[in-house]
C-alpha cells in the first residue's frame, strides 16, 4: 500500500515522493494516509521548536517559524483553499455566484486581510504556547487532516467537478471513513491522555469548528470542495492553536 500514501504526500504536500501511477487501485484508499502528512509536520513543528529555544531564540521569532513551517511542508495547498474561501464568504453573494469566486484566480481585499489576520493571530498564540501544550497541539495537525478527509468523503458536493469530487468518487468510502475516523478517535485519545483539561478544551473547539465546517458548506455553498475542506484545515488548527494556549494556562 505505499503507491497510496505516494499520492497523498504527493498531492499534499512538497516532500520529494518517488514518480508513481495515479491509478484507480491506488486512489482508492489515498485519503487514507492523508493524516500522516499531518503527523510530519507535527513531528517538525515541535523538533523545530525545541531546538530554537535550545540556542536561546526568542518567542516571536518561534512563532513567525512555526507560523510559516506547515505552508512550506504542504506548498500552502491549504492556505489557497482558506484564501479562496475569505474571497467568497465575503462576497454576500449566492451560492452560484460564491462558487466562480473560488475559482477566480485573483485575490480580493479581504482574503488578504483574512489571510494576514490569520498569521498574525498564529505567531502570537505560538508565542504564548507552552512546550508540554505545544505537544499536545501537533496532534491535532493529524487530527485536522482526518476530519478533513472526512468531509470530503461525507459531505454533499457543491459541484460536479473538482478536487473533492475526485477524491471522493475515487476513493473506498467505507474503508476511507474507518480509517479516518479511527485516526480522529485515536487522536482525540492521546490528547486526553497527555493532558485531560487542555485535551478537552482542544476537542470541543474542534467540534464548534467542524459543526461550523458543516453548516457553511451546505449554507454558503450547497456542499463541499477542496478549498472549503482547505479552509477548513487551516481554521481548525488555528482554533486547535488556540485552545492549547488557554489550556496551558490553565
């Protein structure tokens, strides 16, 4: 089963990954390895942090580097998707409509105060964030892709074509939602087992956030695509960021 998790580092990120055959067969159950991209970069936003407080660097120069560290491992794939999304939420638009803006390859303004916000608001929580939280939140770079994936293959479609409807028409669905929900579960797990109240306190931000998740796309959109399942992504481990930082505090 390596030609699958070839395909889903491939399309998710920037990891040099050997040339294979995108076939039926192997795209059955590419979502699937999908959550361990996030573990790499869990693994190296938490290996990047503990060396740069080993030679003494500062908090704001953490967070600016574990700000920017996930965009340069996936490409900023994610990134697109939620900038995409800012551009059309903020259209008032109707469904049709907020669709062609997705598309639109230009940015409007307020993706890019959306966007701008958004890093803004992730280096300074990761500059508040304690090592022992910090462990606790790089699962939930996992946990984040498996709920992701999840979206894709459950979630109505907005449209007929797409990264979405690709993943989810070619993939297993019930072997793919085992998995995937199997990878939350055990997520959600170990974060309890780590750290009981910051584990919970992840977890329910994670729940409004994905009830959110939901609702926008059937709302806004009519269902999902690859850019809300991006915006998604990326709002998640934002909230994730910030329900660690209130739970190392408390």
């Amino acid at each position: 089963m390596l030609k699958p998790m070839i395909i889903a580092f491939s399309m998710y990120s920037r990891i040099p990954m050997p040339k294979t055959d995108w076939d039926e067969k192997s795209m059955k159950y590419a979502i699937c390895y999908f959550p361990l991209i996030g573990l790499v970069i869990g693994a190296a936003v938490y290996t990047v942090s503990f060396l740069l407080y080993q030679i003494g660097a500062g908090n704001t120069l953490v967070g600016c580097v574990l700000t920017v560290l996930p965009i340069i491992i996936t490409g900023g794939i994610h990134m697109d998707g939620f900038i995409d999304t800012s551009d059309a939420l903020s259209s008032n638009q109707d469904k049709q409509n907020r669709l062609e803006i997705m598309k639109d390859p230009h940015i409007g303004a307020f993706a890019v105060i959306r966007a701008a916000v958004y890093f803004i608001m992730s280096v300074g929580l990761y500059s508040e964030l304690d090592a022992g939280a910090l462990k606790i939140f790089c699962i939930g770079f996992i946990l984040s892709r498996a709920l992701s994936g999840i979206s894709v293959i459950t979630f109505p479609k907005a449209k007929n074509t797409g990264l979405a409807v690709l993943w989810s028409g070619m993939t297993d669905k019930k072997i793919a939602f085992a998995v995937l929900a199997a990878e939350a579960a055990l997520c959600c797990a170990t974060m309890i087992l780590l750290d009981f109240c910051t584990g919970i306190i992840i977890l329910i931000f994670t729940a409004i956030i994905y009830f959110y998740h939901y609702r926008s796309c059937t709302k806004n959109f009519g269902g999902i695509t690859g850019d809300l399942a991006g915006y998604f992504l990326q709002l998640a481990e934002l909230f994730m960021l910030a329900a660690a930082v209130i739970g190392g505090k408390i």
